[in-house]
C-alpha cells in the first residue's frame, strides 16, 4: 500500500508507541486518526501532527468504538489502515503466597486487561473491516502484540491477550483476503515509553539489559515496522518480532 493520502486510524495515540507511529506514518502523506481514552491528551497530540484528527474512544466498549467508526468514515470518506495499537498492564502473580497467606488474581485484575488488549483489538479490527469491505478499497489492519505473549512471569491476563492478538492477526488475514485486506502483528520487546517508565528502577535496569544489543527499543523504531508493513503487499497473517533479539 503506497500510505500517501491513506487515512490510518491509530489507537492509543496520545503518547508512546501510538504517538510515534502517527508522526512517522503522516510524514508518508497520511491522514491519521489518533484515538485514545484520554481526550485531553489525544486532542493535543493530533494538534501536532499536519492533517490529523483527535478521537476520544474506549476500544473495550462496543458502542463506542461503533459510533467512532462511522465519525471517521464521515469525517474522512473512507478508512485504509488502522492500528490496534491502545494497551494497558495490570501485572500480578497468578496465586501469591507468603507467610502463609495465598491471595489471587482478581478476575477484575484479569478482565481488565483482557477487555482492552484483547476485545479492544477484535472491536476495532471488526469495525475496520467492515467499513473496508464496504468500500471496496482493501486495506492493512496492524496489531500490536508483546514479547511477552509467550507467556511472562507475572503477566498472566497480559500474556494471554497478546498471544489472542497474533492469533486473531492469522485469522482475519484468511478471512479478509479476499477483500484485499491484509493484516500484520509486531511483537515489540521492551520500549522507552511512559509504560516502560511505570516499571520499578530495578526491573526497568534489568529489562534493558535482556537484550543482547544492551539497550531498549525506541518508539521510532516500532513505527518503522507498522509502516513496512502497510507498504509490503505481499505481508499478511505474520507477526514481526522487534525486540533486540531480547528472550525473557
Ligand atoms: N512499551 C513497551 O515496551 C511495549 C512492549 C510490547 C508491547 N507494547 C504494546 O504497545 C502498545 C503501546 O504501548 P505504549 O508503551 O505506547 O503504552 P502507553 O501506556 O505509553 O500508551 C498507551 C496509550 O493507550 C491509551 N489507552 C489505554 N487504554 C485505552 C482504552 N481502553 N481505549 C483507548 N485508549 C486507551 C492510553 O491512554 C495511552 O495513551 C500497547 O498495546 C502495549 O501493550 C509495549
């Protein structure tokens, strides 16, 4: 897909991962639809980007993410490309025990993570998909995934919604070939960005140096990869690992 003139829709676009993506996509020629859950953030992150628009949407809420849809279909005429991008931690142990004492996973703690990494992106790529194939122009649906959906101590919700993210990444790319959709997944290893930052000094320390290369990924070169997959054509069903050659 040549991006210029597309209009992408990027979830979770205020900051982070997003945010670079839709500064690194638009300077293609894009038009970007930056959505997220924090208006105020969103609104002014769009305000620094040459022709892009501010959303305010929860992906884990059905009417919400239906009612964006059609806004950026009437705002824009059409929908090329988005990107499952919006995300969130809860970490936790499965079952914790000290000093005698076991306490568990909530299943609010796992819910949690499960509505917006997992059903977010099966709201968001379904609504996508079906303004797509109305129009008949095909389009790219990218997923954001983690190195940690093979599964990470202490992120059982997590790790379950990433892995459910590369596999609905494998089903649509069946399902929507025939409408000249195509779809990509990137697995991202740890990258400087305020998620990052929430993580304990020594944990932090400790996620930088898992990687051979002795460094954290950059958001810039997260968005590098969501563009070489929106412009390779024959990339579809596959999940890119940018992450340093970092195992955990
Ligand atoms: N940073 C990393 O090291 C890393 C590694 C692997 C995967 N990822 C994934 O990349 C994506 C972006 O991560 P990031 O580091 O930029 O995170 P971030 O926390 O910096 O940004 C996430 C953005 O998503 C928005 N958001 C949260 N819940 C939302 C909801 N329900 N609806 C709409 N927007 C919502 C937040 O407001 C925020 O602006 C996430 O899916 C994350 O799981 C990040």
């Amino acid at each position: 897909m040549d991006i210029n003139n597309k209009v992408i829709v990027i979830t979770g676009a205020a900051r982070g991962l997003g945010f670079a993506m839709a500064e690194y996509l638009a300077d293609k020629g894009a038009k970007i639809a930056l959505v997220d859950i924090d208006i105020e953030s969103v609104t002014h992150a769009a305000s620094t980007i040459t022709d892009a628009k501010g959303y305010s949407c929860n992906v884990a809420n059905e009417a919400e993410v239906e009612a964006l849809f059609n806004q950026i279909k009437e705002d824009y005429s059409r929908i090329d490309g988005l990107v499952n991008n919006a995300g969130i931690l809860r970490d936790g142990l499965l079952v914790k025990y000290r000093d005698g004492e076991i306490s568990k996973m909530s299943l609010e703690q796992f819910q949690s993570v499960i509505d917006v990494n997992l059903s977010g992106v099966f709201l968001c790529g379904r609504e996508a998909a079906s303004h797509m194939i109305e129009s008949g122009n095909g389009g790219v649906i990218v997923n954001i995934s983690s190195i940690s959906r093979a599964g990470n101590f202490g992120q059982t919700n997590y790790s379950a919604a990433k892995a459910g993210v590369v596999a609905m990444t494998t089903a649509w790319a069946q399902e929507l070939a025939k409408f000249n959709i195509r779809t990509g997944a990137i697995a991202p290893g740890f990258i400087e960005t305020e998620m990052t930052a929430q993580m304990p000094q020594k944990a932090y320390d400790m996620a930088a140096q898992m990687s051979p290369l002795k460094r954290m990924g950059t958001p810039y070169e997260i968005a590098q990869a969501v563009s070489f997959i929106f412009e390779n054509d024959f990339l579809s069903g596959r999940v890119i690992e940018v992450d340093g050659a970092t195992r955990i």
